[in-house]
C-alpha cells in the first residue's frame, strides 16, 4: 500500500509536496523490485534539472536503476545517511529512505503525477 499523501511517477518515485517544496524518494514497489540496495548517488545540491531528467542513480545486487526528477526543480538538500546507510531506502522508502528535497520550478506540474490509487493500478497492486 502506497501512502495517499504522496504523488507518484510513472519511473516509479514519488513525491511529497509542502509549501512549494518538495521531497522525493522511490516507491517501496520500486525498492521490492530493485532488491537489497547497496549504493545510492544522490544528485549535487544546487543541481537544477527538468520533470523526467536523470538525477542519480541506485544500486541493488540485482541491478543499478536510474532516479528520475518527477517534476522541474533544484535541489534543495539530500539524505546524506544513505551514503553510510542505502538499506534505509528498502527499509522505510517513504520515510527514512527519502532521497532528496527539491524546490518546484512549477508546480502545476505536480497534476501531471498519479495519486496512490492511480499508482497501484499502474503497477498492478
């Protein structure tokens, strides 16, 4: 089950919304299909970027998959704890595992993401 509060990616991340600014992290589906992570690149603070750019990357023991920017920003701040501690993202995807806070360059563009229903029915859960 996804959490209602969050809006979701199509690439699988999602996205927490208060004041104009925003944390992302990936799904908890996303970790389930990644496996064990073991390595998190978080992007530079001060980065800017546009909705669907790549942003960082994870790895897990099965595969190393792409973060991609669900809506246009700059990064604000990363969770520099997954540097010493990446399982936090299988752990607590939504929460601990988070991977960075981002300013919206537009947030219109958070209407463009599902909500957790719409999620769960892309992803078949």
């Amino acid at each position: 089950m996804h959490p209602t509060h969050l809006r979701y990616s199509k690439e699988h991340e999602w996205l927490h919304v208060e004041q104009g600014k925003g944390t992302m992290g990936i799904t908890d589906f996303a970790q389930h299909e990644l496996g064990d992570i073991v390595y998190v690149e978080l992007p530079e603070p001060g980065r800017q970027f546009k909705a669907g750019e790549v942003i960082g990357t994870i790895e897990s023991v099965k595969a190393v998959s792409e973060i991609y920017a669900p809506v246009s920003g700059e990064v604000l701040e990363v969770n520099s704890a997954l540097g010493d501690e990446p399982q936090k993202v299988n752990r607590d995807p939504h929460g601990e595992g988070w991977i960075c806070r981002v300013s919206l360059a537009d947030s219109g563009e958070v209407g463009n993401l599902m909500d957790a229903a719409a999620y769960e029915s892309f992803v078949g859960k």
